[in-house]
C-alpha cells in the first residue's frame, strides 16, 4: 500500500527535465521508502536521453526494493528513446518543449 507520493520535478532548459520522486509504502506491518532520480534530455530530433538514473531505500522493504529498482534502472542509463517512432495522431511534431508551472495545493 502505498502511503505518501512526493514527486518534484524541475526543468533547467526547455529540452530537459529532471524528477525527484520518493514513494513511502508498507506491506503489512513493515513499511519502506524508495527514492529514485534521473533525467531526461531532448535532442534536435527528438530523442530523448534518460540519465542519471538512481535509486535508494530505506527501511528492509525499501531497501530490498531499491536493490531491484536500480539493476533495472541501470539498462536504461544513457538510452535513447526516438520519440518520433510514436504515433502523435495525424499530425507530425517537429519540435517539443518541457515546460513546468507550480502546482497548486
């Protein structure tokens, strides 16, 4: 069950976008915390580079969860993605910006 969800995300230009995300979950009477971070990079032709992809854990499920999380998060380190290769109905994109607004609460 998952207990609390935090999830920032910040963009430093408007190709690129970085996540922060820390879920807290228990399963019966143990609960954990996994923190997993990465980036992702847009190019001139629509690829998108993941990178700096990380995670931890704390607590015994968290951690035992964390050591999962980051072998198969290590596949995707440095991968790029062609983001063109993806239907975007009939229309065709040539450019994509990131942008982030403040959320309201």
């Amino acid at each position: 069950t998952i207990q609390d969800l935090q999830i920032d995300l910040t963009s430093e230009t408007d190709r690129s976008l970085a996540a922060d995300v820390k879920v807290k979950a228990k399963k019966l009477m143990m609960s954990g915390t996994v923190h997993v971070t990465g980036k992702l990079d847009l190019d001139d032709d629509l690829n998108a580079t993941l990178s700096d992809l990380t995670c931890t854990g704390e607590g015994m499920i968290g951690t035992m969860a964390a050591t999962f999380l980051q072998s198969q998060l290590k596949k995707y380190n440095g991968k790029q993605f062609p983001l063109m290769a993806f239907s975007l109905g009939d229309g065709l994109r040539r450019s994509l910006d990131v942008r982030l607004a403040e959320a309201s609460r």
